[in-house]
C-alpha cells in the first residue's frame, strides 16, 4: 500500500503579507529602536535587519496602493 504524501501548504498564502519576523522588526522600529538595536535585540545580523524592513515597506507601499 502506498503512502499519500502530506500536501504541503505554502508558509504565506498571500505574498503580500507581512511575515512575523517583518511585523517584528517594524513594530520595534515603530518604538525608536534603531537597526543595530533591533539586530541585537533579536540575535540577527544588521543586514538581515535592512532586508527585512526593506521588504516589508515594499509589501505596505504595494498594499497601500492596492494593486
């Protein structure tokens, strides 16, 4: 008898969406933190800090322009 393999669901049905790393690194920016902060803070690199916020203002400006 054969197996069925588990159907893989994406992580993020919409593309779009902030991730909860993205929502993270914004919602700390939003109480003044800086980027080298937030990188300590987390345990993450200040370049994974830059992409992070970089990506989830793209996702906010595309979101706000409804498209």
């Amino acid at each position: 008898m054969k197996k069925k393999k588990p159907k893989i669901e994406p992580k993020f049905k919409d593309p779009n969406q902030l991730t909860p790393r993205e929502s993270e690194v914004l919602a700390l920016q939003k109480t003044g933190k800086t980027k080298r902060e937030i990188a300590e803070l987390l345990g993450i690199s200040f370049a994974t800090v830059n992409s992070l916020m970089a990506k989830a203002h793209d996702k906010e400006r595309f979101n706000s322009h409804g498209l």
